[in-house]
C-alpha cells in the first residue's frame, strides 16, 4: 500500500474522530467515554493502515 492511500484512510479516519468524539460528549458530557471512543478508532485506523 502507497503513503499517498494510508494518508487518506487517514484522513477518512479522521472525520468520524471529530464528529464522532462530540456526538460521544453530548451523550455521556464526559471526556472518558470521548477518549475511550477515540483510542478504539485509533486502533481500527491503525489496523487498516498497517495491511
């Protein structure tokens, strides 16, 4: 897989990170759940991008 294609699962990632994470906080209004949320996306990015 090319820099260019793990730059864009990247970024794909990457809006449901931001959207994702303040949906998180006005349903838990905690920063936990949102970190929480946050790391398992990481590990999911991280997952795809590794292949």
């Amino acid at each position: 897989m090319d820099v260019s294609r793990k730059l864009g699962i990247l970024v794909f990632f990457g809006v449901p990170a931001i959207i994702g994470g303040g949906i998180v906080y006005a349903l838990f209004h905690s920063y936990i759940p949102v970190f929480i949320y946050e790391v398992l996306l990481l590990f999911v990015a991280g997952a795809f991008v590794s292949k």
